[in-house]
C-alpha cells in the first residue's frame, strides 16, 4: 500500500492537514439539526425515521473515510520499527515517529 | 431450559480459557499482553469486545426506552468516527512506545515520560477508581440479564456471581491470550444472535414498519428530548477511547502496526451493527412493553426477548447479551490486575524484582482480588446502567488531554501534567456531588460536564506547561528520538 504521506506534493495541502479537515468535515456532519425535529419515517428504509437513517448513514461514511484515512498513514515508519526490533528495553530508535496528523510532525 | 443453554454457553467460554493456559508462556508480558502477538481479525473483535459493554445492549435500549432513537446519535454514530480515529493515532502511537520500550501499561508511560513517581501513582488511582463502575456495569448487567431470562429464579445477585465466576477462571487461566479468545468467540456470539434476535421480535410485532407505527412519534427524532448541547457534549464521550486502560492493553497485544487497519475501518460497521438494534428495540419496546422506569428500562431487551422470542431461542439469546457484557468485564479486570501488578506491586519491589513466574502469580491474585472487591460493591449499588456508565466515561474522557500531551506534546511539562490531573479530578468531583446527572446541562450553556471536565484538563495542561521550564532534553529522547529540540 503506497504510503502518501511520505511524499508531499509542491502546492498541494499537506497530507495530514487534508486528513484532518476531512474528519473535521465529518465531526462536524454528526449534528444534524436539520432533522431535529423532523418525525417523518422513510417507507423505502423500512419505515425508519429519518433522523436514525442519517446516522447509519453516517457510520457507513465514517468506514469510508478510515478506508482513506489508513491508506494515508505513515505505517512504513512504524513497520520499520518491527523489522528492527524486537520488545524491550534498551532497544534501538527508529528516527521519526508518527504525530496525531498522521504525518511525522 | 434457559439456565441450561446459559451455562452450557459459560462452560464452552471456560474451556476456551482452559484451553489458551496451555500456551501460556510463564512471564508477565505474555500473561498480560499475550507477548504482542495477535494478529488483525483477533485484534477488531477483542477491541470491540471490549469497548461494547453492558452499557452498549442493556443501558442503550433502556436509554432509548425513553429517549427515542436520538440515542443513536448521542453514543453510537460518534463512536463510529472517533473511535477509529483515536485507534489511528493514539493507538499506533501506544502501541510503537510500548513495544520499543516494553511498557503494558499507560502509568508507565506516564512515569517515563515525566519522571515522576507521585504522578504515576496519582494517574494509578484515577485509572483505578474510574474502572471500577465501568466494571461494576457488567457486574450488574450480567445479573439482570440472568435474573430476566430465568423469570426470577436466579436471583440477581447470583446471576451477577456466575458471570464474575467465569471470567474469574478463564481470565486468571490464560491471561490476555484467553480474555482475547474469549472476546472473539463472544463478540461473534452476541454480533449474530443480536441480529437474530431482532429479526426475531421485530417479526414476532408484525415488522418494522408495523411496530414503528405504534410507538409515541416523540420517540423517532430528537425533538425536546434530546438538547443540540446535549449531542454536542456527547460527541466528546468517545474520546474516553483513548484514556481506556484496558483499550490501551489490547492496543499493545498487536502484532505488527499495520495489524491496526482492519480495527480502523470495521469499527464504525461493527459500531453500527450492535447500537442499531439496541436503540430500535428499546424504542419498540416503549409500545411494546410500557411502564418501564428507573433502572428497570435497562431490562426492556430481556422483556421483549422473553415475551416475543420462541422460549429455546430466548435462551440462547440471553445468553448473547451475557456474552456481551462478559467480553468487557474481563478486559477491564486484566487491565486492572497489570496496573496493580506493575505499577504498585512492580514499584515496590524495584529492589527485589519479581520473577517472571512471581509477576504472573501476582497478576492472578489480583484478578481475584478485583472481582471479589467488584462483586461486593455490586449488591449494594443500584443506579441505571447508563448514568453509571456516563459518569465513568466522563472521567476518563477528563484524563484524555494528560494522555495525548505524554504521547505528542513535547513541551508538556510534569507540573502540567499534575494540574491537568487536579483540574479534572476536581471538576468531575464537583458535577458528581452536585444535584444534575451526568447529562444534566450545566447552567444556560446546554452542555454536559463533559465538557468542562475535559476542558479544564486541557487548559490546565498548556497553561501550566507554558509557564514553567520545558522537560529536559535526555527525557524526551527516549519519546521524540531525534526530534527533542
């Protein structure tokens, strides 16, 4: 699987600042107060409101977005700390370490 | 009938813990971390298992009993995004420092990255105090769920005991490697017999549509039972993920790093597939079953399951939830043995290290010793699943910024660290004794003490560090190779 974040593109956003406006973009999703008040069930859906229908939906979305979210992840640099090291203290350092971007900070 | 179905699926969990001591390796980190060897499949179900509690089936529907299928929305939708998230990032992150530095648990972490003892002991008691009504959930889940199926004839109480009994064998057999196993086979378990008992009682009144039909409209979207502050404040719970010591143990039972991608992406579906049909029965059962209050709604799953499932499945099916609310009982007691075993026992010892075989023995006594503890205070607390679960979560979620700044915040200080401890031990002690619940909304804000709790946590933690020196340089190498500027 190709590790995106390891190579950033001239004049594009970064690859971890992309991740996390598409998960701001989602969290913000989650409060839909546009179907606060609306009743109505969905005969199609099995008769269920449409409220709780955007929110399976919403779960559905979120799978997506972790199948694009993983692609992105840096994992060859944790990978190379398996292949380097067993558990335990005293053991070597791999240089570098994922931040909470999902790219090395 | 019943009770034979229920103690012939607790006998197969048994032999399934007899049959993980085999492979037993006599050391600590095998008892505990299953010497970091499970592979993906393993990892989702036992995570999952873990996560899913008493709180997920029996508080949930007993939730959405009164509240309608909002109840989705406030726990199960924002678990399906945050949840994975944290298991990305913080999850990977705990997972590399454990395995590099032989950590098991999240007080280590602490302890090196601050250098400081009292720290650790304090962030050991928090920890501990917190996984105590999160334990006491399955405690008491387990003992409606056996006391409803058996029409009263098992007494709560005892139905509580059988369950503490049999995570007490298998977990003290085998350890991690059981309670993972153990986790899989009843993660499955209660996935399929969830979904069959749906189908099962969504039939039996006359199908979905039918049986939505007849419940209050007030139940089917938020309305005024729900507040917009309320699904806000909500959103932060998930995080509690992240601050989870028993979470953080399965984290580091992984194999491989990559081993964390099936987790990511399933978690939202499982997420869904489990809440889905909790919230839906709860809300039928409003019609189905009225009258419910209290503490008593968190049983509306077993009424319906009593009163519209054939009697040989209903059974099996009780026996489902049970498995449910085992699967996260025994990784909260593990947890909470590594913790005592490592971080109290393993510090006062540091001159006479125990032996390997010395760490497991002890690591057994205090599963024991846990359970009984958690077993006694179960036959005097009577609270709803739910608001016990809430208040639990809320605490952890209050230690999340502590957590997040050991792993990726380089200038945090251990006087920051401190003041972050203090602010939300002090805040969620505050809410606690006051009048309001957990969900009550916090003067004309409309939010929860969730917010607050984890707000003050963080504010104290940057302010703090800010104003005092950054940790030295030797220190954060061990967390930042290369980086520790």
């Amino acid at each position: 699987m190709a590790d995106r974040s390891a190579r950033p593109v001239r004049g594009r956003p970064s690859p971890a600042l992309a991740t996390w406006a598409v998960l701001t973009a989602l969290f913000l999703a989650h409060h839909d107060v546009w179907l606060w008040d609306a009743p109505h069930r969905l005969a199609w859906a099995g008769g269920l409101p449409a409220g709780l229908l955007y929110h399976v939906a919403y779960c559905a979305a979120a799978a997506l977005v972790m199948v694009w979210a993983v692609r992105r992840f840096p994992w060859s640099r944790l990978d190379r700390l398996d292949r380097t090291e067993g558990s335990g203290e005293g053991a070597p350092s791999p240089a570098g370490t994922p931040g909470p971007g999902g790219a090395p900070p | 009938m019943t009770l034979a179905w229920v103690g012939l699926y607790l006998a197969a969990v048994v032999a399934l813990g007899a049959v993980a001591q085999r492979r037993l390796a006599a050391s600590g980190e095998d008892f505990f971390a299953a010497s970091r060897s499970f592979g993906p499949f393993v990892l989702l179900m036992s995570l999952f298992g873990a996560h899913m509690t008493a709180f997920s089936l029996l508080g949930a529907s007993g939730e959405a009993y009164g509240r309608g299928v909002g109840v989705f929305s406030l726990m199960a939708s924002s678990s399906a995004l945050v949840a994975p998230v944290v298991f990305l990032f913080v999850g990977t992150r705990f997972w590399e420092l454990g395995k590099r530095h032989g950590w098991l648990t999240q007080v280590e972490l602490v302890r090196e990255r601050w250098g400081s003892e009292g720290l650790a002991l304090a962030l050991f008691a928090a920890l501990a105090f917190l996984v105590v009504p999160y334990l006491l959930l399955g405690i008491l889940g387990s003992g409606v769920t056996l006391a409803e199926v058996s029409g009263g004839q098992v007494p709560r109480w005892a139905g509580s005991l059988a369950a503490t009994a049999v995570v007490l064998v298998y977990v003290t057999a085998g350890g991690m490697r059981s309670t993972a196993w153990a986790n899989v086979f009843q993660t499955l378990v209660f996935l399929v017999l969830g979904g069959v008992t749906f189908a099962l009682i969504v039939g039996d009144l006359g199908g979905l549509s039918a049986a939505l039909a007849r419940v209050d409209p007030a139940l089917l979207h938020h309305g005024e039972r729900i507040r917009p502050w309320e699904l806000v404040s909500y959103a932060l719970i998930p995080l509690s993920v992240a601050a989870f010591p028993h979470m953080s143990m399965h984290w580091l039972t992984a194999k491989r790093a990559e081993t964390f991608r099936l987790p990511v992406v399933a978690y939202p579906l499982c997420v869904a597939a489990v809440w889905l049909p909790s919230v839906l029965l709860g809300v039928l059962g409003s019609a189905a079953v009225p009258g419910l209050a209290g503490p008593a709604a968190s049983g509306v799953l077993l009424r319906l399951i009593e009163q519209h499932a054939p009697a040989a499945l209903a059974s099996l099916l009780a026996a489902g939830v049970v498995a449910a609310v085992m699967a996260s009982l025994d990784s909260q007691v593990l947890a909470l043995s590594t913790l005592f075993t490592r971080d109290v026992v393993g510090r006062l010892r540091r001159a006479r290290p125990l032996s390997p075989r010395g760490e497991l023995a002890a690591g057994r006594l205090f599963v024991a010793a846990i359970l009984a503890a958690a077993f006694g205070l179960s036959l005097v607390v009577d609270r709803s699943l739910f608001r016990l679960g809430v208040w639990s979560f809320t605490g952890f979620v209050g230690l999340v910024p502590l957590i997040l700044a050991a792993l990726f915040w380089r200038r945090a200080t251990a006087a920051g660290a401190w003041a972050s401890l203090v602010a939300a031990a002090g805040t969620w002690t505050w809410f606690f004794l006051g009048k309001g619940g957990p969900e009550a909304p916090v003067g004309p804000s409309g939010l929860m003490p969730v917010v607050f709790v984890a707000g003050a946590a963080a504010v104290a933690l940057v302010a703090v560090s800010w104003a005092t020196r950054p940790p030295a340089r030797e220190r954060l190498e061990k967390f930042f190779p290369g980086e520790a500027a």
